[in-house]
C-alpha cells in the first residue's frame, strides 16, 4: 500500500475517532448509562473503501460534459454466506440466535 494512502487512512481514523470524542450528544448518552449502574463499552466498525481512479478519468472531467458518456452501474452479487468471527458467534449465541454451521 503506498505510504501516502497510508497516512491519509491515518488520518481519517483520527479524525473520526476525535468526532467521536468530542460529541457532546455522545457522552451526554455515556454519561446516562453510566449514571444508570452500567459500564460501557463502545466499539465501532467503520468499512471504507478506496479505488485508484486512471489518469484518463481525470481528463474526462475537465472535458465537457455533454460529450461524456452516463457512469456505467456496478452490479454486486452475494454467494449467501458470510463469516462470523468468534465474537460474532458469542454475541448470537448470547442472543439465543442459533447458527447452522456448514462443514
């Protein structure tokens, strides 16, 4: 991965992760639970996705508009399964969710 994308992903996560702390709604909520006899535990998961776009799509822009052709849509398809990690599986089970595990 090139250090630059690197550190801008570094970035990003800083940023996000200073949002979070400096939300006042946020530790307003916190404070709630905590009032309430609770601990809390926040764990976010953030999917971010980074496509390199071509040197020729960079021109294309600056070209007129009425010349360019619409975007084509991306299709994506699902083979139905996914992965659990063992958290995951714990948070289920603790929810008396059962899994049906393929071998």
């Amino acid at each position: 991965m090139e250090e630059k994308l690197k550190d801008l992903m570094q970035e990003l996560g800083n940023a996000i992760n200073e949002s979070l702390s400096d939300s006042d709604r946020i530790a307003a909520a916190i404070g709630e639970i905590k009032r309430a006899g609770y601990d809390v535990f926040l764990v976010l998961e953030a999917t971010i996705g980074f496509n390199k776009r071509d040197d020729s799509d960079d021109n294309d822009e600056s070209d007129s508009e009425a010349q360019s052709e619409p975007p084509t849509k991306r299709k994506f398809e699902s083979t139905g399964k996914i992965k659990l990690t063992s958290q995951d599986q714990k948070f289920l089970k603790a929810l008396k969710i059962a899994i049906d595990e393929e071998h």
